[in-house]
C-alpha cells in the first residue's frame, strides 16, 4: 500500500527521523503496561512500540486511510478507528495506563484537558507537541508561558521538558519547532478543596491574566472577602499551585 497523504485539517505531520522516534518511544517508564497511542499515522513510533510484548498496547486514529496502512502493515494492532476526544477512556483499560504520541497539533489542548479530566487513570504522557504547548505546560509561576493547563496539569503531574525537534524532520514541515515532554502522575490524590471550584478560579484568574486577581475574579461572583489583600492585589502568573488551592479553600470556607 502507498503512503498515506497528509492532510491538514487532520494536522498530519509525519515524522520521519526513526531516532527521535526511538527517543519518545524509549522516554515511556519502564513500569508501564498499558499504553495507548494517538494519532499513530503510518505507525513511527507503533514500530517500536509493538515490539514490546509485555505491553497491553492499543491506538486510536480518526482517519480512515491511516487506519488502512496500519492494518496492512501491522497486521496484530489493535486499531481504533475514531476520534480520540469522543473516546471513552474507561472501557479500554481496567488499570491505569499511559499515553504515548506525536499528538495532531489542532487539538493539543483538548487532548490535555482530556488526560486532566482523567487524570486518576492517565499515569504517564509522552509525547510531542508544538513547542509553543510543551513549554506552557512545563512552565512554572512567573513565566510567560505559564497559564491554565501549567497549573492544573501541575497540580497531579510532574511534568518535564525532554527535547526539541526541528521542523525539518517531518513531511510535511510543520511551521513551527516542535518539543517531547513527559508527565508522571504525582502522589496527590485530593487537592483538599472543591475541585470543580478550583478548576473555575484558575480558568477565571487566566482568562484575564493581565488583571489583578481581584478583578478577575469578579466574574465568579463568589466571596472573595477573606482572601488577602496581598493575593488579591496579584495578576494568576505569580501564583503557585497551592496558592490556588488556598483561595479556593478560602472561597468555599465562605459559601
Ligand atoms: N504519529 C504519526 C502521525 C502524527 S500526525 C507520526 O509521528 O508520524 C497526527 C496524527 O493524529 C495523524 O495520523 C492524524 O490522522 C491523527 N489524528 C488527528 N486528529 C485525531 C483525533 N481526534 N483522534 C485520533 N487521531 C487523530
């Protein structure tokens, strides 16, 4: 069978240095049993994923004419052919398991909102994402960068920035660099407060970073009263993980 062409609305870029392929595959921990790829394309990094026989190992592909080369080629894969957002993650593995990719840049975000929203059952993430997204979720407070998926990601996740890659090692080029970064579920089971709420104060401080907290937070329309002056007074780019956690435990306090 002929390759597949790429398509752009599928943010299809197919990686083409077996190295680097080799590099991500190899940054997955050794303790991993369950792993499930996104976007495997014409199977880069499957090749040496399947491999791996101790692996319970599963992929999902929205389009059509991928998932046709991966039969052909790969003929022992289980492929699912479908949209990975839509995917429902609880009927596919029983235990917790990791996620592996170079990720359909579109939708990079979503996918991390995903693995947040599942978090007690997604372990690891390995993966490649534009570079623009990896540093953002790497970032800590007072960075740039450092936004909304930073701090709920860092909240369960130890997050680590491995490598960056060129866009020259890809058909077709991406126009931006690219960067594999890798998450590890932290031992936090609980933050302690209303998650739901702590969700809606970081959304709410972010959405309007360049604002006091106090001003941003306005929106929420919820007691900000006992909250500090000096919190108040700071933008959500200068505040740590627990920082968040205490104005939440603060707010609820009031309710
Ligand atoms: N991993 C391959 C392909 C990367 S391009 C490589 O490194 O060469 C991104 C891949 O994600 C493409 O194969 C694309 O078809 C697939 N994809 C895009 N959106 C998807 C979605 N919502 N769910 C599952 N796969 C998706």
């Amino acid at each position: 069978m002929t390759e597949v062409k790429a398509k752009k609305f599928l943010g299809q870029h197919f990686l083409t240095d077996e190295r680097i392929a080799e590099r991500i595959v190899e940054s997955l921990s050794t303790e991993t049993n369950h792993v499930l790829e996104i976007g495997p394309g014409m199977g880069v990094l499957t090749k040496y994923l399947i491999k791996k026989d101790e692996l319970d190992f599963h992929v999902v592909e929205i389009d059509r004419e991928s998932v046709a080369y991966l039969h052909d080629h790969y003929p022992t894969l289980d492929v699912i052919e479908g949209d990975f957002l839509q995917y429902d993650l609880t009927s596919l593995f029983h235990d917790t398991f990791s996620i592996i990719g170079n990720f359909p840049y579109n939708i990079s975000s979503q996918i991390l909102f995903k693995v947040f929203d599942n978090r007690d059952r997604v372990s690891e993430v390995v993966g490649m994402f534009q570079k623009e997204v990896a540093e953002r979720v790497a970032a800590g407070p007072g960075s740039k960068t450092y936004g909304i998926l930073s701090v709920l990601l860092s909240a369960f996740y130890n997050t680590k920035y491995l490598f960056t890659v060129n866009e020259n090692v890809f058909n077709p080029p991406p126009k931006v660099k690219s960067a594999v970064i890798r998450l590890r579920r932290n031992d936090v089971k609980s933050l302690e407060c209303d998650e739901k709420l702590f969700v809606q104060v970081v959304k709410a401080g972010f959405n309007q970073r360049r604002k006091t907290l106090r001003n941003a937070l306005r929106q929420l329309n919820l007691p900000l009263d006992r909250i500090s002056e000096e919190t108040l007074a700071k933008r959500a780019e200068q505040l740590s993980v627990a920082q968040f956690i205490e104005i939440t435990k603060t707010i609820e306090s009031c309710l």
